[in-house]
C-alpha cells in the first residue's frame, strides 16, 4: 500500500550535500531539529492542520506508483508534508531527496527521529512503521501553523526508545499530549491531552490541549492520555500504547516549555485568547477587555 515510497524518493547517503548544488530547495529550514540539546527527540513542529488532510495523504500519494502525480496535484502542501514524513521516518544525519518531473524542482529532506527504519531503507512500511510515523505526524500538527520546539517522546516501530535526557524534561517541562493511529489506513488519527486542562487555558498548538473533540480535525481529541494510554514502566515520561475503538496502538507523547501555555487572566491578551465578558480562554475580559 505505502511502497518502497523513501527509496522512490532517494537514500540519504547517497548524494553528497555539496553535490545537490545551489538549486536544491531548500524546504522550510524549520524542518530541521531545533535543539540546542544533544538529543535527537527535540523537534520542531509546524505541520498545519492542512497539511494532514485525508485528501493531502491519500492511499495513491503514498504509493510508489501514485507518488509523482499526488505531488503535482498537492504542489501547495506537498513538499511540506514529505519534509515530516522523512523527518519522523528517517534516522538523523540522513536526507532523501526528490525532483519534481513536473517542474524540475529538487527537493531535500533530514531524517530525525528514525521511527520507521524498514520503510527508510527501502521496504514497504510495516504497520507498526505506518502507526509510529502516522503518530509523530499527528504530534507535528500545528492549528496556528507556527514552528513551536517540543519534546517528541517514545519508540520506533522496532521498539526502540527515541533518546531524551534529564536536560530535555527539564526545559521541556510542560506536558501536553499523546497521538495515536494510522493515515496510512484511514483509520484516524487521535490525540488526548497528557495533563489537567480548563475552559481558562489556551495553547500555542492547541491540537493536544484542548477541550474541544474537533479542533485540529482530522485530529480527534478524545480526551486524556490517562483513559487510553498505558506505559511500560510507570517512572518513563512518554505512554508506550494507546487503544481506541478495540485496537491498540503505539503512541508518541509530546512535552512544550511553560511558555506555551496561557491561562486567561494572566494579564496578557494571547493571539490564542478572545475578548468577551468571561474567565475563559474564548471570553477572557480580565486579559483582552470586554
């Protein structure tokens, strides 16, 4: 169903940087880890909601076979997209590239998180691989389309844990949320928020955090990470597995830096905050006014 897609697309090593040349598109330098720390876990999101549509992923877009025509057809959200795929797919230090037939434009991409090393390396994406990269992608989505740092947590789809440090919790302390399910299949995607959160707060991201069941669709919020998800050892920061609608599967838990969080009557009228006559997040007069 996925195809050899990451071989279509090019192996990382196989083309020198200093070989891609000066007309090498250079697709969205935030695609990149953003960490001044020494873990690969650290990323940056930025994915729109947009950019996970059901229509953006479709079974054909991510065929060997369909890849050329889904890209031409979703030149807008494309390249975008493809950039998180290989990002949460492919190990760091690797890159895939890809030139459009249609236009001539190369395209480069960096690996990170590796959650999928089957797939990376040519093979048909697994299910596990399908779920592990489907979560990292549903964590990346952002409802304001800003690159926000956070602390990307849990295991590949061998089982192997994504390296964090002492260092990362700490000035990533913020819990947020866990994201499950498989795009590949159209089974959905889900998220459920991964600490207490109220009508008063307000996020950055907001796809994690939020009360609302439809604010980051085709993301479905449904609640919280302690109905759904468990963890392998209770002392590791990050849920192993979720299950949902009778199945089970792995998940990616997300930490953000206090700043990200706004509660109405902080004494700040935040982009995400709304005037009005209330205490809430969508009528908070102590911070926007009445």
């Amino acid at each position: 169903m996925t195809g050899a897609l990451l071989a279509l697309v090019g192996c990382g090593g196989a083309m020198p940087e200093d070989a891609l040349g000066a007309d090498l598109a250079s697709v969205d330098q935030a695609q990149q880890v953003a960490n001044g720390l020494s873990t690969n876990g650290l990323s940056t999101n930025g994915l729109s909601t947009n950019g996970l549509s059901t229509n953006g992923l479709s079974t054909n877009g991510l065929s060997t076979n369909g890849f050329n025509d889904w890209f031409a057809q979703n030149a807008d959200t494309a390249p975008t997209l493809m950039a998180y795929i290989v990002k949460c797919a492919v190990p760091a230090g690797q890159t895939r590239t890809f030139q459009s037939p249609t236009t001539g434009v190369k395209y480069t991409w960096q690996g990170s998180l590796g959650l999928a090393p089957g797939w990376a390396s040519g093979i048909p994406a697994t299910v596990p691989e399908q779920q592990a990269v489907s979560a990292c992608l549903a964590a990346h989505a952002n409802k304001y389309g800003l690159h926000i740092a956070l602390s990307v947590l849990g295991r590949t789809a061998e089982g192997a844990a994504v390296p964090y440090s002492a260092e990362e919790l700490s000035q990533f302390s913020a819990k947020e949320a866990c994201f499950f399910g498989n795009l590949f299949t159209n089974e959905g995607l889900f998220a459920a928020r991964d600490r207490d959160f109220s009508t008063a707060e307000s996020s950055t991201r907001a796809c994690g955090l939020t009360l609302n069941a439809n604010t980051c669709a085709p993301i479905t919020n449904i609640g919280s990470c302690a109905q759904f998800c468990t963890k392998g050892d209770p002392s590791q920061p990050y849920y192993t597995q979720c299950t949902y609608n009778g199945k089970t599967y792995p998940a990616i838990t997300t930490r953000v830096q206090p700043t990200e969080l706004f509660r109405c009557g902080d004494g700040v009228c935040q982009f995400t905050e709304h005037a009005g006559s209330g205490t809430t997040a969508d009528s908070c007069r102590a911070d926007c006014g009445a």
